[in-house]
C-alpha cells in the first residue's frame, strides 16, 4: 500500500517523454492542407512521410476528397428512422446496444 503514490507518479515519465518528442514530429498533411490552407508544408510533409519527391497526386487526391466531403448532405435521426432502407439496421443496433447497457456487460 505504500508504493501507490509512486504507480500513479509513473504516468509522468511517459508524459514527459511525450512533450519533449512532440515539438519534432511533423505536422499532418490533412491537417496542413485542408485546415491551414499551407500547401508547400503539406507537400514537405507528405515527402517526409511517403519519402517520395512526387507528392502532387497524393495531395489532389485529398483535395477532391475534400469536395466529395463538403458536397455530402447531413442526414437528421428523424430522417434516418423515416427511410425504409436503413430503418430496421438502425433499430437492430439501437436495441442491440440498449441490451449491452441494460445487461451490464460493460461492467465486467
């Protein structure tokens, strides 16, 4: 009983290791190209991760991702239950997970 302190000061040995190593790691591509709008550092960050010079496709393929995402329709839970065609998946995984809860499975 008296080691517990140093099992719960154990975690900050990872976290350190964490915060000196983060600052070197590169940035995302995704993140740099579509949330920053940087397109040369989403090209040097591709290279570094692909390790290829050639990166164009790559990045025109997560442009028109991009579109394909934003043209994309939102679709409310009434409107889910409302068509036919997924109505009785979206029911099936509603009770299954409601039994998971009830059952207390989550608790073992």
């Amino acid at each position: 009983e008296s080691r517990w302190p140093y099992l719960f000061g154990a975690i900050v040995i990872p976290s350190v290791i964490q915060v000196v190593i983060l600052p070197f790691l590169p940035e995302s591509p995704r993140y740099l190209l579509l949330e920053k709008q940087n397109t040369s550092k989403a090209e040097k960050a591709f290279q570094t991760f692909l390790g290829k010079d050639d990166v164009s496709h790559e990045i025109e393929e997560v442009l028109a991702e991009s579109r394909v995402q934003r043209n994309t329709k939102l679709v409310s839970v009434l409107e889910l239950l409302r068509t036919r065609a997924v109505r009785w998946q979206v029911i099936t995984v509603v009770v299954t997970m409601g039994c998971y809860q009830l059952c207390g499975l989550n608790a073992v």
